[in-house]
C-alpha cells in the first residue's frame, strides 16, 4: 500500500507541474493566484482557451488519527465573452482528490477522480493595473464513487499575472 500511496502523489503532482510542457505562447502571460481551493496558475487570459491548474492541501487533526489531504484540479476553459475589464468562460477538466486518515492502528486512504465542468467570471477591477484579476466560480463535479454523484463547489480567487512582454 506504501507504493500506492507513494504513486498517487507523484501522479498528481506531475499533473499539477504539467503547465511548462503546453507552449510558450498560450502561457504569456502567466498567472498565479491564491483562494478557497489552493494555489492557482493559469495560462494567458488574453487569449480564448486558457488553462487553470489548482493544488489546495489540507490537514486535520484530533486524538485519535492525523488527516492529510491533497486536490488537483485541472481545467481547459474557452472565453466566449471577453472584454477590457472582464471575461466569463466555462470549460471540462478533473478534480483528483487524495485523503490519508494515520490512525494509532491502521492507515485509511481514499482516492477520487471527478469531472467537473467550471463556469465562471475574471474581473479585472484596476484599469491601469490589468495584471490582476478576481475570479468567481462555480464547478459542477460528476463522480461514480458508490453512486454516480453531481457536487457543485465555489472558488473565489485572487490572480496575479506576470507580464509576458520580453
């Protein structure tokens, strides 16, 4: 089971850094940004498809076990309405989720693969300053864990982008 383990990060983790390998100009310029699902990167918002990747990690802990939690989402969006000051844009993409439970006599782990389908809205408030968006969000997640499940989730998020100019 410590290999599985050991696998399932390394595979998120080479999904989460899998942004270099898409080309240099649909990432110019890059964005990094912070909210409610983690850390954020996502490729130009100039363009009409865009690429978001987000990584959130998360623990817990009480007297009886220890929680490690990790979430890869990943996503391809296309821009249908873009303007100066904002764009709205939905797209598919997955949701990999990983959760370790360390409990005094046994290890519990669980791994869920979603897809979901991300609608939502990037402002850019400065006009001066475009170099930085608010995004709000909604992803609506098809999963077959026991059932076949749909979960709705929110993201409000805060980018940064870097200036591709050379």
């Amino acid at each position: 089971m410590t290999c599985m383990r050991c696998l399932t990060i390394i595979i998120s983790l080479a999904l989460f850094l899998s942004i270099p390998c898409l080309g240099q100009d649909f990432l110019k310029p890059v964005g990094v940004g912070i909210g409610t699902s983690g850390i954020t990167f996502k490729s130009n918002s100039e363009q009409p498809i865009n690429f978001i990747t987000r990584l959130g990690i998360g623990s817990g802990y009480s007297l009886e076990s220890y929680d490690l939690s990790l979430l890869n989402t990943s996503a391809i969006t296309v821009s249908p309405l873009r303007e100066e000051s904002w764009r709205l844009y939905f797209g598919l993409g997955f949701n990999f989720f990983y959760r370790q439970n360390f409990r005094s006599d046994d290890d519990i782990y669980n791994v869920n693969l979603e897809f979901l389908a991300p609608v939502g809205i990037e402002v850019f408030p400065f006009k001066e300053f475009r170099q930085i968006g608010i995004t709000v969000e909604t992803q609506f997640g098809f999963s077959r864990s026991a059932v076949l499940g749909l979960n709705r989730y929110g993201v409000l998020e805060f980018t940064y982008y870097f200036d591709g100019k050379e």
